[in-house]
C-alpha cells in the first residue's frame, strides 16, 4: 500500500464516522423570524453624535480606526485629518 493510498483510507475512514453519526434531515416547516419591534427601529434611527465634536466646534469624523478628524466642523475638505 502506498502512503497515498493509505492516507485516502484514513481519509475515508474519517468521513465515514462523521456520517454515521450525522442526525437525518429536517423535514419540518421553515422557521419563521418574529416581527420587529417599532420602538427599536425608531430607537436606531436617531443620530448618535459625539459630544465633544460639537463643543470643540471640531468634525468628529471617526475613521475606521477610531480616531477622529481635527479639521473644523463643516470643512471644505475632501478628505479628513485624523489624530
């Protein structure tokens, strides 16, 4: 026996474990997702801005990083500068 052919048969040995094993399939109905709630979907809606952004007269805008942009509010820039 080859080390090829022996590592096919351990390699069917474990599949056929795993399958004996395995629970038959479902045949039930789907299940179904509950409806949402209306007060969280009103909840998530609001805008959540930082505080300090609006007291420092700063952007506030978060990079994916975290850290925000130092430019001041409402800049003419393109881009963000971040510290």
């Amino acid at each position: 026996m080859s080390k090829e052919a022996a590592l096919r048969a351990m390699r069917e040995a474990r599949y056929a474990e795993r399958t004996a094993g395995a629970t038959p399939a479902r045949t039930g109905t789907p299940a179904v997702r509950p409806p949402a709630r209306p007060a969280a979907a009103e909840a998530a809606a609001e805008p959540v801005e930082s505080p300090t952004a609006d007291a420092d007269g700063l952007c506030g805008h978060r990079s994916m990083n975290g850290r925000t942009c130092t430019r001041e509010q409402g800049h003419a820039a393109k881009s963000h500068r971040y510290s």
